[in-house]
C-alpha cells in the first residue's frame, strides 16, 4: 500500500488539530461563503489575504499595514469593514495588488487551526477540478474538512468536499474509508438541490444574499486557481498568508 494516495472527508472542523498532529494535507471547504468569497478576492487580482481569527485581528491590519477589511458575523457585514463576505459582490471589484484582511464565522477559524498541516489549500464548488489537481501533484494523505457554519455541518460543505475528493479519486488511485465513499455518492448527485435547500442558503436569503447562493451554484469549476495558506514573515513576527 506504500505510496497509494489516502483522501478523507470529515465533516467535523473540530477534528482539524489531530489531522495537523497526523501531518495530514489539508484542504478547507466553506462553500457558503468564506473559501468561495477568498477564490474569487484572489482570482480579482489580490496579492495576498490575511485570514484572522477574530475581528481586532483584522482591524490591526488595517491599521498597520492599510488592509481591506472583508468580514461577516451571522452573515451581515461587521460594522466599519470595506465588504462583507460575499463571493458575488467581491466579483465586481478590482483587487489588483491589494492586501486583504477577512474573518468569518467559522471559515478563517477552522484555516487558522490548520498551521501546521503539511500543506493548507482552499477548495470550494468554485475551484473543485483546479483543487484535485493541485492535490495529485503534491501527493501524500489529504484530508478534506468542511467547515460548517458555527459548529453545524451544513449539506453546501458536504457537496463542496465530495465533489473535490470525486474528481481526485477519479485521477488517482487512492484508499478511501466507506464514509468518504458513502459521502461522495450522497453529494455528488442533485447538488444544486442540497445548496439551495441548505439552512446556510436559507438564511443568507434571508437576509437578501440570494447572489451568493446563486453565485456558488452558477459557477462550478469557473475558478482555475488554487488558493494556498502559508506564513510570512513581517517585521519579526509570522502571520497566516493565502496567495496564489
């Protein structure tokens, strides 16, 4: 069994540590919105992203290094931040160059638990085929984490991460256990029914996000692109970095 590929899905962002303690590759899925919204901010030309953890993390990038600020709490925008997190609005925007700072509800947490992990990338309906190529040509044992919406696993990640770990089985010969077997044959089928039907898609409807709900389903594999999380050093210290 030496060198055959190994992917699993696990649904649960609470088992993201013991997957970096495992020195697991890792591939994070938010579908609805933080990995689809850090796609297209870096498909619009970004340089770099900074996913923070909490909201005064954010603001400090803003304030020292004049980073736009995208965020959500319970999906409306957080108060004095440049955009929210949407995929859609931030699809219209020239980010050329630009730094941004995001944090989200559960997103930016569960990529933030990640460090450590051999390798971090960001995957999401919008990027599937582009995420299990990159995953083929690194190799090695990949974990696929959905990350929910504040601890609820939502049917949108699910989709998310069987469709990326479909295409990769389909290029590869990995090992797989039956519940990642079980969960590509659930959500590889009616996917648009399971994004729309989702609680997420109801709630960001809700509250008149209805493009981005649109915007996820409208575009599969639209993004060739394959976000990486990494650190950067800046005056001394080591900060979390996503970039091309």
């Amino acid at each position: 069994m030496r060198g055959i590929p190994t992917i699993t899905i696990d649904f649960d962002p609470k088992s993201v540590k013991e997957y970096v303690k495992l020195q697991y590759n890792i591939v994070v899925v938010d579908v609805l919105r933080a990995t689809s919204t850090i796609i297209v901010i870096l498909a619009q030309g970004a340089e770099e992203i900074i996913p923070c953890a909490e909201i005064e993390e954010a603001k400090n990038y803003n304030k020292n290094e004049n980073a736009i600020l995208v965020g959500e709490r319970y999906g409306e925008i957080i108060p004095g931040f440049n955009f929210t997190n949407s995929p859609s609005d931030l699809s219209n925007e020239n980010l050329t160059g630009k730094l941004l700072a995001i944090t989200t509800s559960t997103g930016t947490r569960v990529i933030s638990e990640s460090l450590g992990a051999k390798n971090i990338l960001i995957g999401s309906t919008l990027n599937a085929k582009a995420v299990a190529s990159k995953m083929n040509s690194i190799k090695g044992e990949w974990v696929i984490i959905g990350a929910g919406t504040r601890g609820d696993f939502r049917p949108e990640d699910k989709v998310g991460c069987a469709i990326i770990a479909n295409y990769y089985c389909k290029i590869t010969n990995s090992i797989m256990d039956s519940s990642t077997k079980d969960a590509i044959n659930a959500f590889t089928k009616i996917v648009r029914k399971h994004i729309q039907t989702s609680l997420s898609s109801q709630e960001l409807i809700a509250i008149g996000r209805k493009d981005d709900v649109d915007f996820v389903i409208n575009r599969f594999n639209k993004y060739h692109i394959v976000p990486i999380v990494g650190t950067k050093k800046r005056e001394g210290s080591e900060r979390l970095s996503i970039s091309l």
